[in-house]
C-alpha cells in the first residue's frame, strides 16, 4: 500500500490583489473596514492581504485618516510613525 502525493493547486481568493491595489490608490486614506464593505470580505481579510502587499497604513497631522504608503521594511528612526 503506497501513499499518493495529490497535485497542489492554488486556493481561490475572495480578494483580487490587483483590485486591492486599484482600490488603495483612489481611496489612500480609506479604512480596512470599509474597503472590507466594497470586497465583502472581514476587516482581517484586508489587513492580511495588505499586509502581504507590503501596504502599510501612516499616521499623518495632514489626513483625518491617515495616508496608506507602499513601503519596504522600515526600521524605527526612519521617519513617520508606524503603527
């Protein structure tokens, strides 16, 4: 009795991440739970996926909200607060 390998396939996902991107660039300030609304997806689903995108959510003085930034690994004392 031999064990098989299944082939992998890849999982469908609820969020398009060429749409998130498209969705972030008009609404920079917009928040997680209501880009979750406009993707019918939870508010961890948004947070994971930008997260994976390496969108990051900054705190401004310019925006009531905040300004979203794609941005690589940034350490402490490079600017800007992080959250």
């Amino acid at each position: 009795m031999a064990i098989e390998s299944k082939a992998s396939t890849t999982r469908q996902r609820k969020i398009d991440k060429s749409e998130l991107i498209k969705d972030v660039e008009p609404y920079p300030d917009a928040y997680q739970k209501e880009r979750a609304e406009r993707f019918g997806v939870c508010q961890k689903a948004i947070w994971q996926a930008l997260k994976k995108l390496g969108l990051t959510y900054k705190k401004t003085l310019r925006h009531l909200k905040g300004v979203m930034l794609i941005s690589g690994v940034r350490g402490f004392g490079e600017g800007g607060v992080s959250c």
